[in-house]
C-alpha cells in the first residue's frame, strides 16, 4: 500500500482511546496527521493539533481547511451524534475532503433510529467517497476506559450484561482498518469490526484474573441497578447505556465477522493476548469487601 502525495488525514476524537492508536497507526504508515481535538494540549505532540469542538460551529472550519480526508468520530454514548456531526460532514463537502471514514458501532445497521446509523446516513448521502466501520465492544474498555476502575479497586465487572457474548475488538485493530481504508480506498463499503471469538462477561473475568495474577470477577446486574451506579457517578446518556446492554442480553453483540483479516491480512488480536500485554493494568490491589459493603458499578 503508498501513501498518497500530500495526503493530510484529520482524525476527530484525537485524544480519546481509539483517536490516539489511529493517530500512531496512520504516523507509523506515514500519513500525516491533523488532530481534532476541543483541548489541543491533550493531542499528541508529535502530529499537528486543531481545537475542534462539535458545540462550537467556528472552530469546524479551520479545523478541515487543507486536508484530504477526514477520519470521524462521535463522542462516546452521544445521543445528539447526528446533530453534531452534520456539520463536519457538510464542511467536508465544502472543502473537498476526498474520503470520510466514519466510526460507527457493530449493529447499529439494523436500527435506523440509532444515533450512529443517522450519522451513517448522513456521510452516505453526503455524496463524498466513505467507508463506514462499525466495530464492537472495545476491550480497551476494561483497561483504561469505564470498566477499569472497579477492575483495579474492587477485582470487580458490574454489568447487565447477562450472559451475552460480545466479540470484542482492540482498538489497535480498528486503528488499522480505518489506516488501511484511506490507504486501499475501500470507498462506498461498510465493515462490521469484530474480534476472533465472543466471549461473556464471566468469561473475560476468568481472563482478567489468569493475566493479572488476581481474582476478577463478573457481577451480572439488573438494568436499573446498573443505571442507578451509572447515574451515581455522572454517567451521560443513560437510556443509551441500557440500550447497549440490552442487546448484549439479547446476543446481538455475539457475531464474528472475518473483516479485519480480509482488510488487514492478519487475524484481530484475541482477548487473551490483549489481557496478557495490559496485564499491568490490573494489578492494583482490591480493598477488602465486608459482606455487607454494597457493590455498585
């Protein structure tokens, strides 16, 4: 695969999780890089950073001017996706960005009322050359991301999740879908993004406590208790969050797709090695738990 002369790729949600491994993905392929981020001082300091903030529409333009394509992003759990978004859309079609590649989620697809399958429209009928990837579940997510707390503090996963399976994906292998799809050019084609097995929650604990050396366990919950811990800490977006989980219960996050392979050449990264590499993360030591001490997620 080359690289584009002058190709210049602005990535939205530069510093979050997945924003920073496409970041490195697309430094490592040689592609530079803009970073669109609402604090610059939080981007990575080796690529070019831009304040772009979706609440605010005069930072949309700057942010765009000069680039080639443009690697999208809604905010985690964002109901008002569509809403935010379209601008960014609407400016890429104002600036001639030659290709959008929009991360979507793993079967928003069948639910055309789903915030992330409007913003699917909207780049679908933008008229510009896209590529929609709609991975699942990260396991990012319980290394560094909202699952990782009460895994360090309390060897704990609060979940009403049941026991429905996820495939999960790293987010390194999305990182390098999306690099690979600027780069072959996969235009006008949707990819479900999915890791090599599905797992369920209890399954991953046993995971967890095989690589961090220290017990984790899976605490299934009912949906209202879960919402209630989600509220308790300021978690936005809640009805978003039993939606989610609601279908994990229902299998609808258990299927495996053989995407990355075909885009890649190489098989997603199972959770097993992705446990044995974070494994680190997990070694803080659990507080000891009265009987009586309640558990919330």
């Amino acid at each position: 695969m080359r690289t584009a002369k002058n190709q210049c790729v602005l990535v939205t949600g530069a510093s979050g999780v997945l924003g920073r491994s496409i970041v490195a993905a697309a430094e490592n392929a040689g592609i530079a890089v803009r970073q669109g981020v609402r604090d610059p001082r939080k981007a990575n300091p080796n690529a070019e950073a831009v304040r772009l903030d979706y609440h605010d529409a005069s930072s949309i333009p700057p942010a765009v001017a000069g680039v080639t394509d443009l690697l999208l992003m809604a905010p985690p759990l964002d109901p008002n996706a569509a809403s935010e978004l379209a601008p960014v859309i609407a400016e890429a079609e104002t600036a001639g960005v030659r290709h959008i590649v929009f991360i979507s989620a793993f079967g928003v697809n069948h639910n055309k009322q789903a915030p992330l399958r409007v913003v699917e429209q909207l780049v679908m009928d933008s008229g510009l050359p896209y590529t929609i990837l709609r991975p699942n579940f990260f396991m990012e997510n319980f290394s560094e991301g909202f699952l990782a707390g009460n895994i360090k503090t309390q060897g704990a996963i609060f979940l009403a999740a049941g026991e429905g399976k996820t495939s999960f994906i790293s987010v390194r292998d999305i990182a390098a879908v999306a690099i690979a799809a600027f780069q072959k050019r996969l235009v006008g084609r949707a990819f479900d993004l999915t890791g090599p097995e599905a797992l369920d929650h209890a399954e991953v604990a046993k995971i967890i406590t095989e690589a961090a050396g220290r017990p984790v366990r899976y605490h299934p919950l009912t949906e209202e208790q879960m919402l209630s811990g989600a509220r308790s800490q300021g978690i936005p977006a809640i009805a978003y969050l039993a939606a989610l989980y609601s279908a994990v219960r229902q299998g609808l996050a258990a299927g495996v797709t053989g995407d990355v392979e075909a885009i890649i050449g190489r098989k997603p990264m199972a959770f097993a090695e992705f446990a044995q590499a974070n494994a680190s993360a997990w070694r803080t030591p659990a507080p000891a738990m009265g009987e009586s001490q309640t558990q919330i997620p």
